[in-house]
C-alpha cells in the first residue's frame, strides 16, 4: 500500500509541473537598482544591474536584461520593455517603453526616443526626441540622432547616418555609411542609398534626398 501511495505522489507531482511548469528564477536586481520612484520595478521579470532603473514605473512590467551605470532612468523608461539594455541607455521620459530589441551602449537617450521599436539599435544611437520612435531597422553606431530623425523608419541604417532633424523620418530604402545627414534629408525615401551620399542641409526647405510627396 505504502508504494501504491508513493506512486500516486510522484504521479500527481509529475502532472503539476507539466500544468505549471517548473519555479521561475526570481531575477536579479543590483545595488543602486529600482530605488527612486514610485511602482519602480512592479512586475519585473528581467535582470537588472548597477544603478539602473530609477523613475516611476522605470522597469514596471519589465522582461528584458538591463545593464549597469544608469539605464533606464526616467519615469517609464523601460516600462513594458522585452530588449536588452546595455549601460547607460534608455533615458528619459518613455526612452525605451515598448522596445522589444537590443539596445546598444549610450543609446536612446530621449523622451520617446526608442519608444516602440522593434530594430537592433547600435551603440551613441537614437539621441533625439522621438528619434527611433516606431523603428523597424536595424540602426547602426553613431547614427539616427536628431528629433524625429528615424522615426517610424522600416528599412537598415548604416554607422554615421540619418543625423538631422526629421533625416529618415517614414525612410523604407536601406541606407549606407555615412549618408543622409542634414535636416530632412532623407526623409520619406524609399530608394536604396549608398555610402556617403545625400548628405547636406535642406534647398528651399526641401532635404537633398527628400522624398516631398511621402514627408511634408
């Protein structure tokens, strides 16, 4: 009878685990971490580092790993963010609220400025108000800085590109190295655009390579 008991056990435990699945890891949160703000870290599923995550609901419903030295401060962050942050990115008001894909080093800094986007982010990227805000594309180093400069772009920014206001705002063409940087210059474009082209301040309003129809 006894090993009739202990069958039924392990029966009904093994039936458990399949139903609920096995203890989730509690994650891990660093010195310095969640302490300012209200509802800071509520819900927070993802690791987070060093002095990070400061602000009302900063990481509230967090699930992606945030690095060190001050990431994902401001009041919503990194609200409902899924990417990973690496140091020193995500600032601001919303900086990072919704992304879903890795950030890179000094990065998104910002109200809005990677709010809802969906693309790799390199590293000194996105620096602007709404500057990444709904981006599809990859964004590589040191490009998309400016307000709006890459705003709801879809298509793959090449390092030190798309600098200016509102440079690749609505772009859907890939663009190169070192290329559409100026206030409007590509904005709108949905042409290819190789390296080091399309680069300068806006004619009569108009950026060089300015789609007008698509970006008024």
């Amino acid at each position: 009878m006894r090993t009739s008991h202990r069958v039924w056990l392990f029966a009904l435990l093994g039936l458990s685990l399949l139903l609920v699945g096995p203890p989730r890891a509690r994650a891990g949160v660093g010195p310095g971490s969640c302490v300012t703000g209200v509802d800071v870290c509520k819900n927070n599923t993802g690791d987070i580092g060093k002095k990070s995550c400061n602000g009302d609901e900063a990481c509230k419903d967090n699930s992606g790993r945030i690095g060190n030295k001050g990431a994902c401060t401001g009041a919503g962050a990194c609200e409902d963010n899924s990417g990973r942050v690496l140091n020193t990115s995500c600032l601001g008001l919303l900086a990072c609220e919704d992304n879903t894909a890795t950030v890179g080093t000094h990065s998104c800094f910002g109200e809005v400025a990677c709010g809802g986007n969906t693309g790799k982010i390199g590293n000194n990227a996105c620096i602007g108000h709404e500057a990444c805000g709904g981006n599809g594309g990859v964004v590589g180093t040191s490009s998309c800085k400016g307000e709006g400069t890459c705003l709801n772009n879809t298509a793959t920014v090449g390092t030190h590109s798309c600098n200016g206001e509102r440079a690749c705002e609505f772009n859907s063409g890939k663009i190169g190295n070192n290329s559409c940087n100026g206030d409007l210059a590509c904005c709108g474009n949905t042409d290819h655009i190789g390296p080091g082209q399309c680069n300068g301040p806006p004619v009569g309003g108009v950026g060089v390579c300015e789609d007008v129809g698509k970006c008024i």
